[in-house]
C-alpha cells in the first residue's frame, strides 16, 4: 500500500517510521528540511503529562498518556543515539492548599487514588523551599529530549531515502498516486481547517549548577501554571505559558519574569543560574483544545491535526491508529473520541 505523508513535525515523522517499519510504501513531505528545526515540534518540552493537565483535558488523555509513555521508552531503549527519557513521574505543587486540594478532587473524580500520592514534599525534593511542604506525585508521568528524539526520527526517515522537501496542498496532492494521504501540517492547513488556531507558547532553557531536583516538578500558581523538567548536566527547561495569539515573535519580558521568579520561589539555587536560550512557537489547536482525525473515505485522505499542548502523548497513539485502520479498515476504540467522518470539505 502507497502512503503519503504531509508535514514532518511529531505527527508525520512517527507516523512515516512506523509505517515503514511495517512494511508500507511511504513517502514523507514537508516544505522544510528534516534538519531545520522550524516546526512547533522543535519548541516542545517532550512532557509526557496525562494527570497534571487534566484540569483542562479528558480522562481519555490518560488512557492515552500511558501508552505513549510505553512507545517512547520503547523507542528510546532501541536507539543507537542515547536519547533523555525520564519517567519518575511529577510532583505538583500550590501556592495555597486549597489549590492543590482542588486538583486532588480532580483527580480522584476523573481516575482513581491509585494514580497519585499526597506526599510531604521533601521527602522526595529535599531542596524545594518548605514553603510547599505538601504535594501531589504523579508517578505515572515522563519527559523524553523531545529535539534530540525527532533528530532520531529523521535519521531513520533519511537512511529509508523516503523524504523529499516540498511544500504540497491538498488540492496538488488530489494529483498524487496514493492509496491514503495522511495530512499532518500542523498550522500548515488552517486554510481548509478554519476552526484551528494557533496558541502562542514560550520555553527557557535554563543551567542552574546549584539546583538538584529528580522530578518534573508543576507548579500551580493562581495566574499561571508553570513546569520545571530538570535534564541531564545541570540542565533545565521552564515553560507552559498558553497565550491566545498566533504571534512568532520574541519571548516577552513578562514571561521570563513570571516563570523565573516562580522557579526562584520553588528552589532558591535557580537565582544564580544562567538563562541559555528561549523559544517560542504556536500550537495547532481546536477550540475545544482536543485534536481531530478527520477520515475522508471519497478522497482517501487522513487528516490528523489539533495536538495542542500533547504532541508527543498523541503521535505514538495516532500513528498505531492509522496503521491499523491501514490494514483493518478499522478504528481502534481509543482514538473514537477525536474521529470525525466526513469528507474534507466539509470540515469547515
Ligand atoms: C512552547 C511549547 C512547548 C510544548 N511542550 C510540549 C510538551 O512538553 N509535550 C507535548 O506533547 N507537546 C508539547 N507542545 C506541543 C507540541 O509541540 C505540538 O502538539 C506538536 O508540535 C504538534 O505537532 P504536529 O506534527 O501536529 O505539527 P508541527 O510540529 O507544526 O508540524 C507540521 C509540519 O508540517 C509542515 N508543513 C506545513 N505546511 C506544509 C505544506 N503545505 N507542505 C508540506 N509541509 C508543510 C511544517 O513545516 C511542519 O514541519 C509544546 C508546544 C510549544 C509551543
């Protein structure tokens, strides 16, 4: 079977590798190199976060969060290049106890008390500032190098010689001899998809040589929720800013205040660190922040767009999906939620 593949952000690349690992005749397109970096996939932070982004997700993310956590430690233990995965879980953490009480109610309403634990927090950070005695662990959470990982995708994409850069719209690819085409643009298809949006995103990334700290540690603030991913050699990144604005410009000053000094009211050790680099970039996004696989049965195309704040969760999910729709001609019950038959034009 002839697949074609459009765009090669998180979603077109693990859907090209796992595709040619069974065995489908693929080709992948995106109108950048494999190797430019431009795409939102290269701004992510590589959170595999389910439980603490459930006060604005569905539990079926949760479902999900866990499969994607087995595919991408499965990837990374098959990698030749060593690829940062970490899956010691989350510790959330609250100005004020009623937040963190709030979220715990969350919890226990949308999953089980199996998922968390309420702990005294330094027990398992000793270095946060004892303000946040108390917390909620997620043991069931990760992070994976997110750049480092869609680096791997294009060298196994590039070794197969299936990629070729071209910008390609829907109505050119009308012409293209396949048996499915599997839309993947990300932004790149907000003009057939007008309910997509963007939703503007910033990341730090920080060196603290004096901050020691093993978990993503979420921090909910009253305005903002922040995280910290600590990373190998001192390493961190600081992020989760969500602003309604298709804007690619510069980190504001604002941002780096807000989430540096929440950092500094986490652990002290991050006042003598050195900010690195910053990034920003818009996330493709429905309004209902939940993404959609649009199946067009009459022009044979897939359409798989609205990751939002979960690229790296749903991928792996998506892409096991559509190959086994590929070969069965049907939907498998976990990706139900997001499916909507209809033909493209209609999507509007
Ligand atoms: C600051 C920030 C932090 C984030 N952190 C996380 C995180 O921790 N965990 C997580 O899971 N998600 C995170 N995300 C979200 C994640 O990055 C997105 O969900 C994901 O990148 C969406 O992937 P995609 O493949 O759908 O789109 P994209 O990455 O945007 O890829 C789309 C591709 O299509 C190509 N394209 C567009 N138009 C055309 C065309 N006409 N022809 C050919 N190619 C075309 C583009 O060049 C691009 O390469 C974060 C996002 C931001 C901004």
């Amino acid at each position: 079977m002839r697949i074609g593949i459009i765009g090669a952000g998180i979603m077109g690349r693990t859907l090209c590798c796992h595709l040619l690992n069974n065995f489908y005749d693929t080709r992948l397109f995106d109108k950048d190199r494999l190797t430019a970096q431009k795409n939102c996939s290269f701004t992510a932070a590589g959170l595999l976060s389910a439980y603490a982004e459930t006060k604005s997700c569905m539990p079926a993310l949760a479902q999900i969060g866990a499969a994607a956590i087995d595919y991408w430690r499965n990837f990374t233990k098959k990698e030749k290049t060593k690829i940062f995965f970490d899956d010691c879980g989350s510790i959330c953490l609250a100005d004020n106890h009623a937040e963190l009480q709030n979220f715990k109610k969350i919890l226990l309403t949308k999953f089980s008390n199996e998922i968390f634990r309420e702990i005294v927090v330094s027990n398992l950070e000793p270095d946060v500032v004892p303000n946040y005695r108390t917390g909620i662990y997620l043991p069931y959470e990760a992070q994976i190098d997110a750049q480092k990982l869609l680096k791997a995708l294009a060298r196994l994409i590039q070794q197969q010689n299936v990629f070729q850069q071209r910008a390609v719209t829907l109505q050119e690819a009308k012409q293209f001899q396949y048996d499915w085409l599997v839309d993947c643009r990300g932004l790149g298809a907000k003009q057939e998809l007008e309910n997509l949006r963007g939703v503007r995103g910033e990341l730090l990334f920080i060196e603290a040589p004096n901050v020691q700290l093993k978990h993503v540690i979420r921090y909910f603030h009253p305005r903002y929720d922040i995280y910290i991913l600590p990373r190998p050699n001192n390493g961190f990144l600081i992020g989760a800013s969500c602003i309604e604005s298709e804007d690619y410009s510069s980190i504001t000053v604002k941002t780096v205040l807000e989430l540096l000094s929440a950092a500094y009211s986490i652990h002290r050790g991050f006042g003598e660190a050195k900010l690195i680099a910053t990034k920003t970039h818009c996330r493709p996004a429905f309004s209902e922040n939940l993404p959609r696989l649009y199946v067009d049965h009459k022009r044979k195309i897939i359409t798989v767009n609205g990751l939002y704040r979960h690229g790296f969760l749903f991928a792996p999910i998506f892409s096991l999906a559509i190959e086994n729709f590929l070969r069965t001609s049907q939907w498998q019950d976990t990706v139900t939620p997001y499916l909507v038959h209809q033909e493209f034009e209609q999507c509007k």
